[in-house]
C-alpha cells in the first residue's frame, strides 16, 4: 500500500453509506406512502438527525480481480462531518474524519494515513450532505427500484442518480424498513465496475456522542503518512 489510502475502496463507500445512513425515519402513519411521501419524510428525519450507532457489514466485489471481499464492525456518525469506522473482521482498522482530518489506522501494518478532511470530502454532493445541507430532491433524481416497489420482505426499494457526475457511480440502490423506515441495505457500483453492498442493523439515532471520539492520536512506534 502507498503513501496515500485509497478514495475509490475506502472512501466512496463512506461517502455513499452517509449519504444512505442518514435517510432514516420512524414511521407513524399505517397504511401505503408515495415515493413524495417518504421522500418529505426521509429529508424532515435527516436534518433532524444529530447522531447514530450502527452495526455494518460491507461486501466490496472488486471487478480487476474476481474477488469478493467481507468486512464487519460499527459504524458511528456525528453531524456534522464526523464519523468513526471500526472494522473488526476479518481485520482491525480504523477510519475517522472531523472537519478537519481523516485519519485512516491499519494496525496490522503498522501505518496511519493522514489526510485533510477537504480532500477526503472532494464530491460537491457529498460536502453537502455531511454538512447537514443535503437535499434529496436536488442533489438526485428519486424513483422506486424498478420493477418491484418493495422486496419480499415489504421493504421500500428506491433507485437514487446524483443529478451531477462528480461521486463517481451511476446509480445508488437502497432499502428502506418498511416499519423502522430506516435504511437496512444500499449498493451501488463505481466507474471501474466495482461494487459495494451495505447491511446496517442495530441503528440507534441521536446518541450523545462525545466530539472526542472524532480525533485520533497515532500510537507510538507506528509509520504516519500524510
């Protein structure tokens, strides 16, 4: 591995799960919503959201080699601009970003990556919705997941296109609980064909998570690479 940790493996799925992560709702009215409906509901939910908890598992294909790869571990965010990966199998490491560092922790090698927030955040769209500025209806283009609405289990299955080319994916696939409403799964493949399947369970919103836990101190004897 370089001197510089990869956006196009690490960080797009970050970028793209926060952006799923945070269209989450409690849902109060019985009965079928329209896509309108749980668009309005989705965004009213998001910028009320100050925090979450959730336990993850990511399945990256990665095309160049055949190869599937699993991780597991939970995931903590703060808006705005904060957030915490802990990965814990198959192997420990550590992603954090504040608003101004990412810091990117691979204990079995023996490195941490530093980089500047900024640059870890270089999408328009992603700025946006990290910062608590997002906004469904502008930032993409909404449809149900054609040509099922909903899977087997009665989950929301929604097709979202960034209506500018800047994250590097043609189209984000999530599903939304159809009780909870909150996300339970996104996938989306990047330009190189790669492809990224997310799995949340055990989400817990609005946690008083202190602004501590989004700084990293490198441990001694570790190479820093910045």
């Amino acid at each position: 591995m370089g001197k510089y940790f990869s956006p196009g493996l690490v960080l797009f799925p970050i970028v793209f799960l926060l952006a799923g992560m945070l269209f989450f709702l409690r849902a109060k009215e019985a009965g079928a919503l329209s896509l309108d409906e749980i668009i309005a509901k989705t965004q009213r939910a998001y910028e009320k959201t100050t925090g979450l908890k959730a336990d993850f598992i990511q399945e990256t294909t990665i095309k160049s080699m055949s190869r599937t790869e699993r991780e597991e571990g939970v995931f903590y965010f703060k808006n705005p601009r904060r957030m915490v990966w802990n990965y814990t199998k198959p192997k420990t490491k550590k992603l954090v970003i504040n608003p101004q560092t990412a810091w990117f922790y691979i204990p079995e090698d023996g490195v941490v990556y530093i980089q500047d927030a900024e640059g870890v955040f270089k999408s328009r769209i992603g700025i946006r919705f990290l910062s608590g500025l997002g906004n469904l209806q502008e930032d993409f283009r909404c449809a149900f997941a054609a040509p099922e609405h909903v899977d087997q289990e009665g989950n929301y299955l929604f097709k979202l296109a960034p209506r500018e080319p800047d994250w590097g994916i043609g189209e984000l696939f999530i599903a939304i609980d159809k009780e909870t409403f909150h996300i339970n799964r996104l996938s989306f493949a990047d330009t190189y064909g790669n492809t990224t399947q997310l799995y949340f369970r055990n989400i817990k919103i609005n946690n008083k998570l202190p602004d501590k836990m989004f700084s990293f101190s490198p441990p001694a004897g570790v190479d820093v690479y910045k």
